[in-house]
C-alpha cells in the first residue's frame, strides 16, 4: 500500500475518547456473561432460556440477532452497488414476516411440540436417522454460511478507525473480537445472549438513527436521488431491470429467503422456541414484520448515502473505489464504503457511539450463531448417537467445548476465503444448502400425512446442490465455460430456486414411491393459547434420555 493510499484510509475522525467509549461497552459484555452464569441450570436454560420469553422482549432480542454487523455490512454493500433497488427485499421481508405472524405458518406448530431445535422434530416424526442427518446439513450450511462474519465485521471496525491502512490490523482486531464472543458466549448459553441482545438492540437503534441522520445532513437529501439517477439511471431503482443488480429472479429468490430468515433460520426459529406460548409466537412475528424491514432499509439506505459521498464529495476515495480502467489500479473492495464513510462524517463521541452500537450487533449475532450451531451438533447429532445418555452437564460441556471449536474455524475460513460474491449472496447461497432441504421436511412433515422418512433423507442430500452457486465452486467445475456454450448465467439466485424446486420434487416423488411402512405422526398439537407439552416433550427439555 502506497503512502498516499495509507493516508487516504487514515482519514477518519475516531480518538481515544471513542477508543474508550468502546472499552467501557464491551467490558460490560463480559460482566453480563458473567453475572448470568449461575441462572444455567440445564439444556433448555441453556438453549432456549427455559422458554419463559414475553413478547416484548422476543422482538427487542430476535431483531437484535437478525440486525447484527454483519447484516449493516451486506445491506449497504447492496445499497452501494444497487441503489434504491436494493429496498425490494427489505420489503419483501416485512411482508412474510407479517404473513407467518398472521398465519402461525411453521413456527406455530414447531412451537407447539415443544421442541429445543428443527432437527429434532425430524426425528419425531421421521425417525433418529434423519434427525442425525439433518443436523449433520444444518450445521455444514450454517457454519459455511457464518464463515465470513467474524471478517466482515472486522472490516467494519478498521475502516471506521483508519486502521485499514495497516495490513496487519484486520487479523488482529478479528482474533480480539473472537476471544471476546466467545468468553461471555460460553459462560452464559441464551440466557446471556438474550439478555445482551436486548441491550444491544436499544444501542444500535440509537446508533443507527443517529448515523442516518448525519448522513443524508452531510450529502443532502435531494443530492443522494440526482446522484442515484444520473449514475445508475432506472435501474437504481427498478428491481426487476435484468441489466441491474438484481431481476425478476433475484426478486423471486428474495421472497423465498424472507420467509427462510423468519421461519427456517434456526437462529430465528430459536426465538420462536423460546416464547411462553404459541400466542405469543404470532405476536412476536407480528411485531417483528416492523423491525425486520427497517433492519434492510436503514443500512441500504446509508450505503446508498456511502456511494454518493465517495462518487460526487470524495475524489480520493473514488479514485480508489472507481479506478479508471486504465490505471492499473485494483478497485478497493466495497464492504470498507460504509465504515470509511462513516468514520469522515460522524463527530468525535458520536464515532465512539456508534462504533460501541456496531460492535453490539457483530457481538449479537455471533452469540446466537455459535450457541445456535453448537447446540444443534449437541441435541442433534453427538446425543442421538449415544442414544441420549448423554447427560445435562455434558450436554452444557460439549455445546461450550464446541462453540470455542466453531469460532476458530471462523477465524480460519475469513483469512483464507476469496470468493468475489456479494456477502447477502454468498450467505444466501450457503444457506440454502440447509434450509431448501429443511423446507421441504418442514412442509411435508407437518401439513402432508403422506410424507416418509425415505423422502425426508433424499430432500435432506438434494440440498446440497445449493453448493453449486457459489463462485469459487463455479470456477472450479468450469461454469464460466459452460455458461458461455448454453448462453444461460449460473446465478446464485437461480441455482438457488432450482434447488428449492428440486429438493421439494424428491420429497415426493421419494414419499409416494418409499412409503413408511408404519406411519409416525408428530405429537398432538396443543391449545394455540396453552403450554402443554407432551411426555417426550417435557423430557427432552430437561436433557433426560
């Protein structure tokens, strides 16, 4: 890096009174998850809080989760390259959540069987086989899917305080940000994460709203809508144009993942388990349509503010997010667009504040996901196979011993993966190699009588070509090639809905032509408004065997 490069990147207006700012937040995180640790008393205190969540704060914590670092980093990397177009799937994303509130579509009766996780309801009612390999895919694509958090996030925190411009900067901060997630993630279970989501998500909405504020004061309101049309035109706002960013495809794909983010996501679904009763579950995803929305717009929004600033008020950070094709210049990558342009424009305190918000929503995230995945690898595939003798402490021990493990391959596949997909794409095409194959046994295991554990397993494996839409995969298999001889793009998007068609295919087509030959029915569903749970039920939230 050049001295004019580092001197660029260095400009930013965070001081040591914002470096303390920090400090005194996360030093509260820690003693959050210390104080919490002796209210764990057994795995569903550990997972799921004891389920005695209340409406209110079940909202204040599941969009405290879903709004984290990393979903301000992708959203205004889409705001950035996508203009006004990009506010499709935040609206989108309203409308489904708004839609499973109104219907209780999945989530309910989920809820209502009183299960800790998704796989375990595989096996009521398609037996232990598929329950260990679903937890087996579910945990392949959700690790796969957080991979690039822990860097993205660290992204974030150099460029807002000039430390890009240092090479070694982003490894450190990574490693320091690890070490701090995981210590009070492991003291404390989702006792602990509930608790600090619910306090990082007041201080990101203050953050947030501040920021936006600042935003459109430093480039103007009407300047941000003449900058958009004079540099992207109609498809800075039209999100069906297929030379845009996205296409009726894309919007399609986008409608999927909405529902996908609030009833499939396991880190979302965890909320819903948590909540005292199935009412309450309709009123959380109710009241959640609201904050699902603004946690797209807002940053969308302020990543749109990001590329008007560096194209029209910046010419040093144009010249290095837009190089001229001629120059032999390698454009910087535009994750770092927001965080820079936040770090000139936010006053000294305020950069303090809103760099402690930031880090609360990469700390809210991270909590959920390891807890999330670590417990699933628990519940779902390490107990079966011991035929649930495993006890409550080792239960607690293990989810702890491997959410340290799942943190440090974070660690790992951040530093080393170059994949050139935006990141919402890139964990969207991740995901869906859980979450196609979790439909389709969703769907038909709790709305189709007729569905059987033969096709469960095959729609679980089909899953997997979700894989096929990744960039690094494509190249490998010679897509490009391939793309060029059919005339036919290999998106993402479109790997992904032909995965969905697929998985649920086979479902079928493996449950009319395999039958079960003894069916097995999910448990009696309770009351809508009651917290009966059956013997099974009951048995497995205190971890008996």
């Amino acid at each position: 890096m050049n001295a004019d490069m580092t001197a660029v990147l260095s400009q930013t207006n965070f001081t040591a009174l914002d470096w303390g700012i920090v400090i005194v937040y996360l030093a509260a995180s820690v003693l959050i998850g210390l104080a919490v640790k002796k209210y764990v008393g057994n795995m569903a205190d550990y997972v799921s809080a004891g389920r005695t969540v209340g409406t209110a704060l079940g909202v204040a914590t599941m969009t405290g989760t879903e709004m984290g670092l990393i979903t301000i980093m992708y959203s205004a990397q889409k705001g950035f390259v996508g203009g006004f177009a990009a506010f499709h799937i935040a609206l989108v994303a309203g409308v489904v959540t708004l839609l499973v509130g109104l219907t209780g579509f999945l989530v309910v009766r989920l809820r209502e069987l009183r299960v800790l996780t998704i796989p375990e309801f595989y096996e009521r009612r398609f037996g232990r086989k598929t329950r260990i390999l679903g937890g087996i895919m579910l945990t392949f694509g959700g690790v796969l899917n957080m991979g690039l958090f822990l860097k993205v996030g660290s992204m974030f925190i150099v460029g807002i305080t000039g430390m890009s411009a240092h090479g070694y900067a982003l490894k450190l901060v990574m490693a320091t940000l690890l070490v701090l997630v995981l210590f009070y993630t492991v003291l404390g279970g989702m006792i602990s994460v509930i608790i600090t989501d619910y306090v990082q998500f007041v201080v990101l909405s203050i953050g947030l709203l501040a920021a936006t504020v600042l935003a459109v004061d430093k480039v103007g309101w009407d300047h941000v809508f003449q900058t958009i049309t004079a540099q992207m035109g109609a498809k800075g706002y039209n999100p069906f144009l297929s030379e845009g960013a996205f296409g009726w495809d894309y919007v399609v794909w986008m409608g999927f993942l909405g529902l996908v983010s609030c009833a499939l996501w396991p880190t979302a679904v965890a909320r819903a388990l948590a909540m005292e009763s199935t009412a309450s579950v309709k009123r959380l995803y109710k009241w959640s349509a609201v904050s699902f929305t603004i946690r797209f717009l807002i940053p969308y929004f302020l990543g749109i503010c990001a590329f008007v600033f560096i194209m029209t008020l910046s010419p040093d950070l144009k010249s290095l997010f837009f190089p001229a094709a001629d120059s032999g210049v390698k454009a910087m990558d535009n994750l770092y667009a927001l965080p820079i342009f936040l770090g000139r424009i936010l006053p000294i305190g305020m950069i303090g504040l809103i760099t402690a918000a930031m880090i609360a929503a990469f700390m809210s995230t991270h909590d959920s996901y390891l807890l999330c995945w670590s417990s699933v690898i628990t519940q779902d595939i390490v107990a079966p196979l011991f035929g649930d003798r495993l006890s409550t402490k080792g239960r607690i021990l293990l989810t702890r011993v491997l959410i340290v493990i799942i943190g440090l391959y974070i660690l790992w596949w951040g530093l080393f993966y170059e994949g050139k997909q935006d990141i919402w794409d890139y964990m969207a095409v991740t995901g869906a190699i859980y979450f196609t194959g979790a439909f389709a046994l969703l769907l038909g295991g709790l709305y189709w009588k007729r569905a059987s554990s033969t096709g469960a397993v095959l729609a679980l494996v089909s899953g997997c070509s979700a894989i096929l839409g990744l960039e690094p995969v494509q190249k490998l298999l010679n897509f490009p090639a391939l793309e060029k001889a059919l005339g036919f793009q290999f998106t993402g998007a479109r790997v992904g809905l032909f995965t969905i068609v697929f998985t649920l295919t086979v479902m079928i087509a493996g449950s009319l032509l395999f039958p079960d030959p003894l069916k097995t029915e999910p448990a009696s569903p309770v009351d809508s408004g009651g917290d009966t749970s059956d013997v099974a039920g009951a048995d497995m939230a205190q971890g008996v065997g």
